[in-house]
C-alpha cells in the first residue's frame, strides 16, 4: 500500500521537476545569448558613465587655465566680454553665455567657422583667456561614447538604448537564476565561495555582486532612459498624458504659443523637464534689443542660481532664454524673456513640474552623480565598477565552460510550453521596452528559420 502511495508522488515530484528545469533552461538560453551581444556595449557604457561621474572634478583639472581666475574688485559687464570675443573672433556667431558663480570665466559657445567652440573671458577684466573646441573636451568625448559610441548617429543612439533595456533582461532572468530553490548556504549566494576554484568561483563572482548590486543598476539604467529616441519619447508622452510633466505653457503675459519651435531647439543647458515647452515670440513694432545687462538683471531679480546660461534670440521674433540645469535640482529654472520689452513670457521652475517630471529631474540629477555630492559620485562609480567586473567575470565563465567548436549556449529545452512561456513573457516586456520587442521578434526568427535549420549553424549555435 504504502509504495502504491509513493509512486504517484514521485511522477509528480518528477514532473515538476522536469518542468522547473525546462523553465531554468530557457531562461539560462536567453540570458546568455543577450548577454553575448550586448555586453561590449555594457562594459562601454560602463566604463564611460564611470568616467563621466567626475566631469567637474576631470575638467577642472584639465582646463584649470581656461576656468578659473583671480578675483578681482571690479566685474567688466556681460556686454563688454561680448565685444571683446567678437574683435578675437569676428565671424562668429555668439549662441550663448554661461555665468558661473566664483571666481571662474565667463563661457561664451559661438559658431565659429562651422564649428562649436567656447572661448572663456575672464569677468573681472573682460579678457578673453582662451578658447576650447566643444567636440574637444575631455568630458564630451566619454559623453559622445556613452550616448553615441563616439560613432554617432540615430543607428548608434538606438544600440545604446537597445543594450540598456537589456541590460534590465539580463538583470531580471540572473536573479531568477541566482535565487535559491533549496535551503543554500550563505556561501555562493550572499557570499562568494572564494576557496574555490574554476567556474564555481568565477560563477559566485558574476551572481553575488550582481545581486547586491541589481537594485543600483536597474536605478542607474532607468534614470538614464529619459534621453534615449524610442523610451524617451514614451516617457515624455506619458508624462503628458497624464499631466505629471512640464506644464504646456507658463505665461506670464500672453495666451499660450502656438510656436512649433522646441526649447531644447534653440538654448543650451535646458532642464529635461523643459526641453520641449513651445518658444513663445517677442514682441513686434519694436526694434531697440534689450542689452546683456538688462537680461542678467532679469536672472538676477527672478533669483536664478549660477551657473545659468543666457541663450541669444534666433532671429527678429526670437527670445531669450535663461536656463539653469547643472546646479541643485530644486533650482531648476526656464525662463523665455522678449528680447525687446523685457517682459517675461515663460517662467517654469522646478516647483511647477508634475510629479514625474520631478522624480525624473531628481533622478537625472543621481545619474549624473550630482544629487548629493561626492558620495553619489562614488555609488556611480561602485555600480560602473561592479557592472564591469560582472561582464568580465561572466566572460572568463563562458570561455571556461565553452566546448571547442561551439558557442557554449545552454541546452535547448525540449519543453515547448515552457519556452513559449518565457517567449510571451519577454514579449510582454517588449511591450513596455519596444526596441527589445523587436529585437526578441528577430532573434525568435532566426533561431527558428535559420539557426536550427541549417547544419553549420546548428552544431556551432546548439
């Protein structure tokens, strides 16, 4: 009787075994093979959002020379260090002025020859100290490769924004991986078992930090979305929709702009949460522009914090804009002023913002490493650090475990209701993520169509 009662359970301790491994499998496979493609675009992400963390500690070293000055008693105006880079540099066209706070230069972007330059007047003495090409500075490069691959292009851009949503794939199905389905030791699962040898070893040393690491990751990976193409645009639009963005308009004056001209369009240093409000007109009839003087006295009595940047009007009807992103950011500030009546035709801080354009602020601000200091410039760095020693460490793992003449990809499960089932399910994250929809529809197929069918793929790809 009793090994009658056995039986049935062990059939069913044994399917649902066969069935928890069929499921391990096909993760395991997916997790492997989007950890092929994308890690070098990982560790190159990594890497440069490591560097770039400490941007104003790197150029202030760099560029000492060109940013910082005695201080002096008197202050030469805004209009003054303008005439003196037009007479250096005559055929430019001046774009903007950065103010700085401190005894630092004033950074004035011009045009010049068809390429971006700043040139650094000294503000006590309106000397023009030198001059920086912007496609140049240290920082931009790390910034071009951490955004463009330094290759640049939408092609590129896309790639970028395609491994960082992987990168939540891959965080996602390792924890699966990682998680304990028995009563484990704290060694190999909180703890890397360093007394151990060979994949053991290398296996604790990509999950483990991985683990403590996963929720600063995923935070550091989502804040960075809001500037990709396809997510970033999702996100504004959401942001929208539900009215928890940027106000569509803050006028002081008149009814809302029926401008199709974008802020981020015609100003330098604008917040996200305001790189899309509309660019109102200036007035008409009236042709005595305002001087520099007149605006920064406007930024100063509207309490804007240095370092602010004063974009120039673009064209008759254009505007200037004051903006403020690189300080703390509660100081937040856009403001549109008409270039020749002065009066203020939008003003949006970071207090007008919906809720999610504040969340997101804040946490640009964190990825950036400039939410609070020096500690969030080093839990950057952790996270760069410990994502580059797990894309290392799973590295050494595959060669280790890789069999001559084949890519070492995890056994395909010959269970096809759990593999359809992960399938749906990373489809249903592609929903929410669409480059990553579609590039499962095209691994999907070529797995199907191609892979599986032809012989020299098939043992090399099996």
């Amino acid at each position: 009787m009793e090994a009658h009662k056995e039986q049935p359970q062990m059939e069913n301790f044994e399917k649902k075994r066969r069935k928890t491994l069929a499921l391990y499998q096909t993760v395991w496979r997916w997790h492997f093979y989007g950890g092929v493609i994308f890690s070098p675009f990982l560790l190159i992400l990594a890497f440069s959002g490591g560097v770039y963390l400490f941007k104003p500690q790197i150029e202030n070293y760099l560029y000492q020379d060109l940013y910082y000055v005695t201080e002096g008693e008197a202050v030469a105006s805004p209009s003054t260090q303008l005439v003196n880079v037009k007479e250096d540099y005559p055929d430019a066209l001046v774009r903007s002025m950065r103010f700085n706070d401190g005894p630092r230069t004033t950074e004035i972007n011009v045009l010049n020859q068809g390429e971006s330059m700043s040139v650094f007047v000294n503000p006590y003495t309106g000397e023009v100290t030198g001059s920086l090409l912007t496609n140049q500075k240290f920082t931009e490069i790390f910034k071009k490769i951490h955004s463009e691959l330094f290759i640049g292009g939408t092609f590129a851009k896309r790639l970028v924004e395609l491994a960082a949503c992987w990168a939540i794939i891959l965080l996602v199905t390792g924890l699966y991986m990682w998680w304990p389905r028995s009563k484990a030791s704290i060694l190999g699962t909180v703890l890397p078992r360093l007394n151990k040898r060979r994949r053991t070893l290398w296996r604790d040393l990509h999950a483990v930090p991985a683990f403590w690491l996963s929720a600063f990751i995923f935070i550091l990976i989502l804040t960075g979305l809001p500037w990709s193409g396809v997510m970033g645009d999702q996100i504004n639009k959401l942001a929208t929709a539900t009215n928890t963005g940027y106000p569509p308009f803050a006028l002081s004056f008149r009814e809302k702009p029926e401008s199709v001209v974008k802020t981020k369009d015609v100003a330098d240093d604008v917040p996200w949460a305001t790189e899309n409000i509309a660019v109102p007109s200036s007035s008409s009839g009236v042709y005595v522009p305002l001087s520099l003087e007149d605006v920064t006295y406007i930024a100063e009595t509207k309490d804007i914090q240095k370092p602010y940047t004063i974009s120039m009007p673009q064209g008759e009807t254009g505007v200037y804009t004051i903006a403020t992103s690189h300080s703390r950011p509660g100081d937040n500030a856009t403001l549109h002023v008409d270039q020749y009546s002065g009066n203020v035709l939008t003003d949006v801080r970071f207090d007008d913002y919906g809720i999610m354009a504040k969340v997101i602020t804040m946490g640009i601000a964190l990825h950036e490493g400039r939410l609070f200091g020096l500690a969030n410039q080093i839990l950057g760095l952790m996270t760069c650090s410990g994502l580059i020693g797990m894309i290392l460490s799973s590295f050494i793992m595959w060669k280790k475990r890789k069999p001559e003449g084949k890519l070492g990809a995890q056994t395909k499960s010959k269970d096809k209701k759990q593999s359809r089932a992960v399938l749906i399910i990373m489809l249903v994250s592609g929903l929410l993520m669409p480059l990553v929809g579609l590039s499962i529809i095209v691994v999907f197929i070529l797995d199907r169509f191609l892979f599986s069918k032809i012989d020299r793929f098939k043992n090399w790809y099996a």
